[in-house]
C-alpha cells in the first residue's frame, strides 16, 4: 500500500542504538496528520492464562501485528507488542484494510483460539483532542532490525478509550479470515539461565517530571545491563531447536481454514524436523543456516520496549532483580511512577517470519506464566491500593 507521505515520515523516524536513550522524548516524531492507532487487547486475559492459555493469548496478540501488516501490504509501519494485545499506527491511506484486518483476526481469534478480542481503530485527531500524542521512535535491536517505540500518552489512551467500547472494530462474519502469512509458534518455552523471568511494566504519573522518570529508566536498564545479554532471555547463540509439536497447532491453525489443514499440519511438522536437523549437523538448505538464524533470533527480539511507559521481560538474577525493585519502589513512593512485576522460570517466543532466508524475522518475547498481562494487573491493583487509601 503505496502512500509517499507515509513512506517519508517513516523513513525520517530518527533511530537510536543505546536503549537507555528510550525515554528521552527529543528522539520522538509526532505522527503526521490523518493518521489512527489500531489497538486490541484480549478480554480477560488473566482469566484465560490461568486457565494455561498463555501460549494462546500471546499467539492472539502476535496475529493481531500479522493481520494488519498484511493488510497493509507489508508496509513497515509502527506496533508494539504488549503480550496479551498490539497497537500499530494506520497510515491515512490504510483506514479500510486495517478496520477489515482487525475485523477478520478478531473472527479468527474467536473461532479458533476460543478469546475474545476487543480490537478499535481511533484516529490521530481524537487522540489529540483529547490532549495526548502520538510520538514514534525506532530502536535499533540489531543491524538488520529497529522496532519502534511510542511515546506522548496517545496509545495509552487509545487503549482506554477502546475497552469503554469507543472506536471499535466488530468482528467479521463467522468463518472469515485474516491474512496470517509469516505468523509462527512452534518454539518451545525458554528457561531462565540466570535466575528467573521477570516482566516489568513502569509507566511515569501524570505529575512526574520527564527527567525524573528518564533518569529511572536509565538506571533499571543499566541494571539489566549487567545481566548476560543484557537480561535478554534468549542466548546469545539462540535458542535451540526440538523435536517439539506443541506449536504446531496454532500454526496450522493460522495457516489454513478448518476442513484444510491435514497438509498445513503436515508442512510445518516437516519445516521443525528440518530445522532440528539442520541445526545438528549445521548444513546450509537453500541459503538457510538454522544456527544462524537462531543467532539472529537473539537479535531480533523485543524483549524491551517503550510504549508509553517503559516494558522489559528480563532473565536476570536475584540480586540484580532486588535492585530493580529497589529502583521501582523508590520511583513509585517518590510520585515519579507506577510499576508492576511478574516473576516466572519460563520465557514465550511468538515469531513473525516473512521469509526465512531473509534477516527482518521478528520475535516477540513475553513471560511464559502471565508476563506483562500479570504484571499488568499487579500495578493496577497497587494503584487501586493508593487510591483508597489516599480517601
């Protein structure tokens, strides 16, 4: 989808490679007029992972970035994911297929994931009036990959507005079908190799001054910094591939309608065996090298990120994980944020992947025990908590 307006902003987004920088708001660039946010989230997200749908609800948050970047022709426009939901920006050229995508992804997320996912579409100039922004950044994860970064409350409140029911996207007809080419789940789990899987949600209150919560920002990361891969969960040689089929039912799933899917099913249990197989006696098939790859998985993942506020699943130790949480309750009993935390042995990977022989393959990593919807609800229920006690 061809918009040379768009095609401009995006190419002038300024990019930076010290993550620590992410919340300094000089290196954001508003969004241009005539621009929306899509924005999903799973209803009652903690309610369905207690019920050990967590693979399920991150798969729901993946396909909903898959099911727009395709409709939108596979520009390389703005999202983030946020483990149990996604927003991404709409250029003003995108309004239908976008509207369309979230309608046929919530349908399938319905049908075949058994979730209700709440999707909407609110443009940049209610956004505005209602005196937020939308700033975009991108982070450079790796020489081949940037992910971008939101800033400015816009998405925050894009967020809100759609679980009050405003701007939103019903789901399509029963059996329509979004567009999920390059959605992938069939990696196992990741241990922790350094203590535990810690996701953590710090976002700034609205009196707190912009340096005192940049300064908090940098200062947790510089923790994380000191963890191996800088408290990245996958290793730096990547994760390791098994002869596992647990993904292989979303995939198929993703692939291919119901009644159509035995040779769906059938092509991804093959790519896994291929890829173990390859990975063990490290040959080269068709220009891919599965350790390679696995290597690149490392560098491509999002597992930090800034949308209004700032999320990160670490795999760090106990003492480095004491001194974040120092951090964090000093920042909160000083006005200058709200955190929440999730603590978990296990890590999730939900892939996108447009093709494996090129290097723009992304990984979304989330805690495999609740992660950021946990921890979302964590600090929700410590600000619930002040509240009362502040009547």
């Amino acid at each position: 989808m061809n918009d040379p307006r768009a095609s401009v902003f995006l190419s002038d987004l300024p990019t930076f490679a010290e993550f620590e920088d992410v919340a300094n708001l000089t290196r954001y660039r508003p969004l241009p007029e005539g621009w929306a946010l899509a924005v999903a989230d799973v209803v009652s997200s903690t309610e369905a992972i207690a019920q050990g749908k967590y693979k399920s609800v991150n798969m729901a948050g993946a396909s909903v970035i898959t099911a727009v970047l395709n409709g939108l022709e596979g520009g390389d426009y703005p999202f983030v994911f946020g483990g149990d939901g996604a927003v991404i920006a709409v250029p003003p050229n995108g309004m239908a297929a976008a509207g369309a995508a979230l309608a046929a992804v919530a349908r399938w997320i319905e049908d075949d994931l058994g979730l209700n996912m709440r999707t909407a579409l609110v443009p940049l100039d209610a956004i505005r009036a209602a005196g937020h922004d939308v700033g975009i950044a991108r982070f450079q994860a790796s020489s081949d990959m940037t992910f971008a970064m939101f800033a400015g409350g816009g998405a925050a409140w894009a967020e809100a507005q759609m679980k009050l029911g405003r701007f939103a996207v019903p789901p399509a007809e029963p059996g329509s079908r979004a567009d999920l080419t390059g959605l992938s789940c069939r990696w196992n789990p990741i241990a922790s190799r350094n203590g535990q899987i810690v996701s953590i949600i710090a976002v700034p209150r609205d009196t707190a001054r912009s340096d005192a919560f940049r300064t908090l920002v940098a200062d947790v990361v510089a923790v994380a910094n000191k963890a191996g891969g800088l408290g990245n969960p996958l290793p730096p040689e990547g994760p390791v591939p098994h002869l596992s089929l647990g993904g292989v039912a979303s995939e198929t799933n993703a692939r291919a309608p119901r009644g159509k899917r035995m040779m769906a099913r059938l092509k991804v249990v093959v790519a896994i065996f291929m890829t173990v197989f390859l990975y063990r006696t490290n040959l080269t098939l068709g220009g891919f090298n599965a350790r390679d790859y696995a290597r690149q998985m490392t560098r491509n993942t999002d597992f930090r990120k800034f949308d209004d506020g700032l999320k990160m699943t670490l795999d760090i130790n106990a003492a480095g994980l004491a001194e974040i949480e120092a951090l964090l309750d000093a920042a909160a009993s000083a006005g200058v944020c709200q955190f929440g935390l999730h603590k978990q042995d296990q890590a999730l990977v939900t892939c996108i992947v447009p093709s494996l022989r090129a290097h723009d393959h992304m990984h979304f990593i989330d805690g495999a025990a609740g992660g950021y919807a946990q921890a979302a609800t964590h600090m929700k229920a410590k600000a619930a908590l002040q509240a009362a006690a502040a009547q």
